[in-house]
C-alpha cells in the first residue's frame, strides 16, 4: 500500500509556544511514528518574512525552531525536515499559483485582516497578502494527502485546496487534492491574557504565551498571572473561556479526560488548580528543554540535518514543479 503523504510547516517567527505545540507539533511526531505516514516538515522562513524580522533574530529562531522540533522527537531518519528557503521550488511554484489565485479570495482571509491591523493601510506588504499562495505552493509541490495544522489553518487549507482544483481543471490532473487533518482537542488554545484570541508567538506581550523554553519561575509567574474569573468555582464552559483554556492546557499535558481534571479541583481555588498546572506544564517541558541544550549547541549536526533534509525535499518538489511547468506551455530548457 501506498503511504499516505502528510505534509505540515512552521515559521521561526519567533519562539514556539505551547500552542504550536499542543496543536501542531506533538501531532508531527506522532505521524511520523505511524507507518502508514511518509511525513514532510518544513521551517517556512518565507512565509515568515512577511511580518518584519530582524535577520540576526530570523537565523537563530530558525536553529531554535529546528533544534525543538528534534527535541519533541522529529528524526530525520524517519521524516524529512528542511528549511523552505533552501528548496527555490517553493518560490517558483507560488509564482505560478499566484496567477490563478482572484484578489477577491485573499481578500476574504481572517489571518490577514487581524494580522493587517497592525500596520499601517499604506505599509501592509503584499506578502501578507500572498501568503496563503505560498502556503498552497507548499503542499500542493509534494502531492501532499493531509495537512495537520491547528484550527486557525483551516481557512488556508480551504484555499490551497481551490487552487488545486482549479489548476487540475484548467490544465489537466496535476495535484493531489490535500486535506487538513484537525485535531478537536487543543487544535486552539488561547492567550493567557486574552481568551478570546489565539496563544501566538508574535503578540507582544510576553504574558499572553508559555513559549517551549520557558523555565519553571516564568511558567508560574505566567500560569498565576493568567486571566480568569470571579466566579471562583473551577468548572469548564463558554462563561469561563480563561479558566476553560488552562484545563484544556492541563489536559494536553496530562492526557487526563476535562471531567476528571474538573472533578479534581471541585472546592478548590484557582490558586490550586494554577499551582498544579504551572507543575504540569513545566514537568512536561522538561525533557525538551534538555535534549534542545545538546542540540542547539550542536551547530554540525543541525546543519547536517537540514542539508539532507533540503535535498529529499528538493528532489521530491522538483517533479511536481517540472510537470507544473510543462503543463502551463513553459519550454523545458
Ligand atoms: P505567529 O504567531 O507568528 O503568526 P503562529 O505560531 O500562529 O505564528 P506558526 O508558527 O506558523 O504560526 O504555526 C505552526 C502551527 O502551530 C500551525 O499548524 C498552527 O495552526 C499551530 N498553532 C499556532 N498557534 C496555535 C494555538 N494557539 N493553538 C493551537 N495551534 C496553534
Ligand atoms: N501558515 C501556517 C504555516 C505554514 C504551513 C504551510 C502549515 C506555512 N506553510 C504548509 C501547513 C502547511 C501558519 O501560519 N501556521
């Protein structure tokens, strides 16, 4: 049988969160110890130029990025990893898609319109705009099955997949139709100071995210600070969107169902329940945070991985883009 291929990315925009990691990463390296998957994992650079980055900042969250995925568990023997400025396909292909892709579509994306905000009208970069393009350009190049991704993905899954049907239509079947692959649990956890929008790794307020290298001291300065409610009774539901996040955080660490978490601290505090997740949370973090020191102090080996990793890639995206090319009337050289 034909193994199914999962491809899925991540920008070093930043350092990760415990939300790249409830809702994405953890699931990576789950696929990629499932037969049944041929898994590809991309550091997408490009994409994450599209906000201003500081170069010096952008080439070490890159190792950051690289060296926790290896840590949560990513084995380049098992899945490829690669950095997506290293494989110019990725480029080439968002030229092409970007010609079948209507103004009207990126007009309608959430993530722009809230990450467009922060800019000026007259400074919104049209990368910004383009970047769902991008994003299809990536997966559509490994004729890709399933894209596990968190909720706040799926709009651009929507599109990646329009794209491929319209090529497919307009030139003939060229790309596999992807599908994303959503996790119910922890797909969206939510900023610790605001519990109505996402846990992000570029807000700019260090309170509202756990990052994957927080120590304990910052995990329970952040848990206790955490915004909550008066009720005081901790119980899971809409009316206690804050509290509701922190279980559901307590129970990605625990893998405990939220009825037995709730039954646990019936007629306790919040103090309590915050004390004993900070516990969790940087329990859990622990044999990351140690097995990403040997690795990020070990420049040799990272650039061995994401050097071979970039060839698998590049030699997989090079069919696709080659048919792509012929497809659309351009002359092989
Ligand atoms: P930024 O905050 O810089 O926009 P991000 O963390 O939202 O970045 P990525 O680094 O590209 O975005 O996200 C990588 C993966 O993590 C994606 O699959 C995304 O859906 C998932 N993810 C990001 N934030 C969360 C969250 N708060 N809850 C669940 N999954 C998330
Ligand atoms: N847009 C995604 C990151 C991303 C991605 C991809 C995810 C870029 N290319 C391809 C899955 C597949 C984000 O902001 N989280």
């Amino acid at each position: 049988m034909d193994k199914k291929i999962v491809f899925s990315g991540i920008q070093p925009s930043g350092e990760p969160t415990i939300g790249n990691y409830i809702g994405a990463i953890r699931n990576w390296v789950e696929i990629q110890n499932n037969e049944d998957y041929d898994s590809i994992y991309c550091i997408v650079d490009m994409h994450a130029i599209t906000v201003p980055q500081v170069p010096k900042d952008l080439r070490k969250h890159t190792l950051e990025v690289l060296s926790l995925l290896l840590a949560t568990g990513l084995d380049p023997e098992k899945t490829t990893l690669f950095i997506q400025s290293h494989v110019s396909a990725h480029a080439e292909l968002n030229w092409v898609l970007n010609s079948l892709t209507y103004m009207g579509q990126l007009n309608r994306m959430t993530q722009y319109k809230d990450k467009s905000k922060r800019f000026e009208d007259s400074s919104i970069n049209s990368g910004l705009f383009t970047y769902p393009v991008l994003m299809a350009a990536d997966i559509l190049l490994y004729q890709t099955d399933y894209v596990p991704v968190g909720e706040d993905q799926r709009q651009h899954l929507e599109l990646s997949r329009d794209i491929a049907e319209r090529f497919n239509n307009r030139y003939s079947e060229t790309f596999k139709v992807p599908e994303a692959l959503i996790k119910k649990e922890g797909a969206r956890i939510m900023s610790l100071q605001d519990p109505e929008s996402k846990m992000s790794k570029s807000d700019s307020n260090e309170d509202s995210y756990i990052l994957l290298l927080d120590n304990g001291d910052a995990i329970r300065r952040k848990i206790k600070r955490a915004v909550t409610d008066s009720e005081g009774v901790v119980a899971y539901n809409d009316q206690q969107k804050g509290l509701k996040n922190l279980i559901d955080i307590y129970s990605a660490f625990t893998n405990e169902g939220l009825d037995t978490i709730v039954a646990r601290y019936n007629g306790k505090g919040y103090g309590v329940f915050k004390e004993d997740l900070s516990e969790v949370v940087a329990e859990g973090l622990r044999p990351i945070q140690e097995r990403y020191k040997d690795l990020i102090n070990n420049k040799d080996y990272l650039e061995k991985v994401y050097k071979e990793g970039a060839e698998k890639a590049e030699y997989r995206a090079m069919k696709t883009l080659r048919k792509v090319y012929k497809k659309i009337g351009f002359i092989p050289r």
